[in-house]
C-alpha cells in the first residue's frame, strides 16, 4: 500500500501529469491491485506515410512564390502545362478556366499545323505565304470565292458541333449523315476529358490507348505526357505564327530569315 502510494505521488511530480502514458496508467490504477505495465514490444503503433504533394512549377523559375502574378490560388497545377502564368486574373472563373483552356488548344493546334504548311508550301511553290492566295502563278485549283465558302461552310459546320458539345459533353456522339452505322461510336470521346477525345478515329495510331477486342481503351499516363507535349509545342507555334506576321509587315519569310 505504502509503496502503491509513493509511485503516485512521483507520477504526480511528472513535469507532465496528465498527458504521459505513465501518468495517466498510475491515475487509472486502484490503489489495492497491482499496478502492471504493458511491454513496450507488444504496444501496436501505426505508421501513417503521407506523400507529398509535387511542388507548384513557376513560369518563372527563380521564383518559387509571388502571390497571384507567380503563383494565381485558381491554378493547381492540374492543368497540362499550368506554371501559374495567369498575370491579368483571367482563369479565376472556372468555366472560364476551362474555356480558356480549350481556346487554347485549339488556337495552338491550328498553329502547328499552319507553321508546317507555311514551311512546306513555300519551299515547294517558292511562293511566300502571305502572298500564295493572291499570286497568279500559285497552284490554286479553285478560285479564292469558292474556298472560302467552302472553308466556311465545312469549318463553320465542325467548330458550331465542338461549341456545342463544349457546353453540352457528349451531345454529338450521335448517328450523322455518313453511310457508315458506327459513326457515334467512332467519334465519342474514349477519354471523358475535354479536348482529348481518343478513341479509333482521333488517335488511330494508339499513342495514347489500346484497341482491345475492338474497344479502345486509354492509358492516361501516356495521355497525360502527350497532353503536356502537345500543350508545350502548341505555345511554341503560336509564337512563332506571331513572328512570321511580324517578318510578313516587312516583307519577310521564315524561310528568307533563315537564309534558305
């Protein structure tokens, strides 16, 4: 009894009495039985591993923090190529952000594709591109009226379906003019992203899935490198479509400023 009484008290002068494991063992003790210890060996502890989150990348890469111009609340990095570059506020709005985001991708792969026609034609005819439509001697099997109303109408037709399933995902997957009965399943997005529709049409060459048993299936880890690919090349074509109309205001062409 006496040395039952002792042990409290010294648990009592524990610099902490109430939180220790010791502490809260001899206050929970009666003062007839014996107190017993729980072996440290047959204690279960848990250990709980939280990995850690991937640093946001910066648009500027010897600044790691900024408040909004650096490092905008509204991007999370989970963007393709998101490095926070956002300085007039204009992704605050989500629907915004993602609409912004599809302009984006569409505008730089017109880019790509506008840059390589512009390399190609002129080394082929000699022809510069800003002069190609109105040069008599360039190879133009319709005249300037009927390409652009066939433009019109064609682009017109595509890019009112993509406004629409934009703002309506998947409302286009349906049957459509065409003499083929599978077109709905052709043409659906495989990928249930936005802008990356996959499937046996738009990836054809399987970069980013597998067709098995005639059903395409996505891998998203190769998606997802494409996606940051695509967006990075995209960037870059759109700036250099903004140099050539600069070098065309003085005359100039990609070709002629590389001396070739």
């Amino acid at each position: 009894m006496a040395s039952t009484s002792g042990t409290v008290i010294n648990g009592l002068g524990s610099s902490f009495p109430w939180g220790g494991n010791r502490s809260q063992a001899l206050w929970g003790a009666s003062s007839i039985g014996p107190i017993v210890a729980t072996p440290a060996a047959t204690r279960k502890r848990k250990l709980i591993v939280v990995a850690a989150a991937p640093p946001k990348k910066s648009w500027l890469p010897a600044v790691k923090g900024g408040g909004n111009f650096v490092d905008p609340e509204w991007l999370d990095g989970s963007l393709p190529g998101d490095y926070g570059f956002d300085p007039l506020g204009l992704g605050k709005d989500p629907a915004f952000l993602k609409w912004y985001r599809e302009a984006e991708l569409i505008h730089g792969r017109w880019a790509m594709t506008a840059v390589v026609g512009i390399f190609i034609g002129q080394a082929w005819s000699g022809v510069p591109w800003f002069e190609a439509g109105a040069d008599p001697g360039a190879i133009a099997p319709f005249s300037f009226g009927s390409l652009l109303g066939t433009q019109l109408l064609l682009m017109g037709w595509v890019e009112s379906k993509r406004w629409v399933d934009f703002f309506n995902p998947k409302s286009q997957s349906v049957e459509w003019a065409t003499p083929w009965s599978k077109t709905a399943e052709n043409f659906a997005n495989a990928t249930g992203q936005q802008g990356y529709p996959g499937g046996k049409f738009f990836d054809p060459l399987g970069l980013a899935g597998t067709i098995q048993n005639g059903v395409y299936i996505p891998d998203y880890d190769k998606l997802e490198r494409l996606q940051l690919a695509e967006i990075k090349h995209a960037r870059i074509a759109m700036l250099a479509m903004l140099i050539f109309y600069f070098e065309a205001g003085q005359g100039k062409t990609p070709l002629g400023a590389l001396g070739l």
